[in-house]
C-alpha cells in the first residue's frame, strides 16, 4: 500500500508545532461543525453557514463519504447491479476511474457491456474523467499496457470476472484484495484500485466487510500520528477503533456510526483544517472554496 514517510510525504511535517490540548475532541469538533454546515446548506441557507472563517474560505470534503458528489454519483450509477457481482465490480473500477461526477450522472450502467459505443461517447465528452484532482496512472494487465480510458472501458469488461475471483479469495478484507489486485495491475499508486474495492461494501457487505482495516493514505499520516500518541496506541489501526469507539461519547447523536475508512479518511480532512491553523497551508488556487 502507499508508503507514508517523509520522504515522499509532502504533508508529514505540516502539524509539526501544533498545540492541541485534546486531539480526540479536536477531530470531533472538526467533524460536527463540518456536517453542520453540509446540512445548512442542503436546507438552503445561506452562506457562510458557520463563523469559523477556515471553512468558509477552505475547501473539505463532507464527513460522511456517502454525501459527497462523486459517491453520490457512484452510488447511483452502480445501484442496479447489486446481486451482479461482475458487472457491480466492473461498474466500481469503471466509476473510480473517471471520478467524474458529470460525466457518471450521463451515463447509466448498462454502457458497460458495449465497449466500443461507451468509448466513443467518452471520447466526445469533455474531459471524461477528473485529470488534475485525481489521477490515475496506465496499469499492465499480462505484459500488456493500458491506458487510463482503455483500462476504464476496455479491461475492464474483459477481467471483470478476474477480479471477482481475486477479491472473493480476499475474505472481505480490502487490504488483502488491494494488494492482489495490483500485482496484476502493477500501479505504483493503488489509491483508485482500494476506493474501488472499499465502494463494494456499500452494496455487497458480504463480500467486502465494511469494518475491514484500511491503510493509511500520506494525507491522514500527520493526524493520525497526533491521534496516536495522544491515545498511547501502538498503529493507526488500533487509532481507528479507538476513535470508532470514542465516537458514542463524542458524537452520539452523529448519523451513523463510523468505520475505518471513516475515520483515516477524516484524519486527512483535519490534517488540512489544521495545517491551515498552524500556518503550513494557505488558503490558494484549487483550495479556496467558492460558494455556488
């Protein structure tokens, strides 16, 4: 998985210096405040929807994955599939590969199963896929190299019943599954080949546990170190059940409750709204927030 040392970790040091007299309550203010404003401004209220100024000028993500655009668009793409391990697999590479929620809400997932049709119609789209935001890298499937496109449309119709077997023979572990998935594909980012995986679990829990142990991406290493030293535990795995566990005294009335991609996810998200309180990050280019 990805490695998370300073040396190709451009965030490892951005919370070095900060002072946070309780990190764990730190998270759940994050967390409250953060949902709070997703829910004024569903409501129609207007902006700013908080007081504090570093939300309204940065750009976060909601603290439930579920409300963001893209799984919005995931979800709905792939929500017909459910009892077609194959296709709901295929539609769940497919959709990660383009990350793109405008072009996910004009197709539907019966594309899928003519390649050549999706591909033209792709082709005429502009920018198909989310490029600056979130790239993905070509994959090698058995010596052969794929582009971005051709493994979105392409491979995948045609090794969707390969990763079927391989994340079948990964007992709901997607870790396990990530890793044997990308000795095929040979990506030095596996990133969209885990958020593929770990989306199975919002339809088939039977196949990929919605509570497996998930790693740690290079942006919530920061955090999640604040997090463990603070709560005396030994890896960030053992961070993410006690935060989970935390949550019915923090944040009972919360929705739901939380997983561990839930809370490595959300690590991340206050790694950046407390770099911007320690000074290491600055309210620029694609990370000013621009109310619609």
């Amino acid at each position: 998985m990805q490695e998370s040392n300073d040396m190709i970790n451009p965030y490892y040091n951005s919370l070095d210096g900060l002072k946070l007299k309780d990190p764990v309550e730190a998270f759940f203010n994050f967390c409250k405040e953060r949902e709070n404003i997703r829910s004024l401004r569903e409501n129609g209220e207007p902006f700013p929807w908080t007081k504090d100024l570093i939300f309204q000028r940065g750009r976060f993500l909601n603290v439930f994955r579920e409300d963001d655009r893209v799984s919005k668009a995931i979800l709905n793409f792939s929500r017909e599939l459910k009892y077609d391990l194959p296709m709901l697999i295929h539609a769940v590479f497919f959709a990660r590969w383009c990350n793109k929620q405008e072009t996910l809400d004009k197709l539907s997932a019966n594309m899928l199963i003519e390649p050549k049709k999706l591909y033209k119609k792709l082709k005429y789209l502009d920018n198909w896929c989310n490029l600056n935001a979130y790239p993905v890298e070509q994959v090698y499937w058995k010596g052969t190299k794929y582009s971005r496109l051709d493994t979105a449309v392409k491979l995948f119709f045609n090794i969707k019943k390969d990763l079927l077997v391989i994340i079948n023979n990964s007992e709901g572990d997607v870790i396990k599954a990530t890793i044997s998935i990308n000795k095929k594909l040979k990506m030095k980012n596996d990133f969209p080949i885990f958020m593929a995986i770990m989306d199975l679990a919002w339809f088939r829990p039977d196949i990929i546990y919605p509570n497996s142990r998930v790693p740690t991406g290079i942006g919530a290493v920061a955090f999640l170190d604040i997090l463990q030293k603070y709560l005396g535990l030994n890896n960030h795995h053992e961070v993410c059940e006690k935060m989970i566990e935390l949550q019915k005294k923090y944040w009972p009335e919360a929705k739901r409750e939380f997983q561990p991609i839930d809370i490595e996810y959300l690590s991340c998200e206050c790694r950046k709204y407390y770099s911007y309180v320690n000074g290491t990050k600055l309210f620029e280019g694609k990370n000013i927030f621009k109310p619609q």
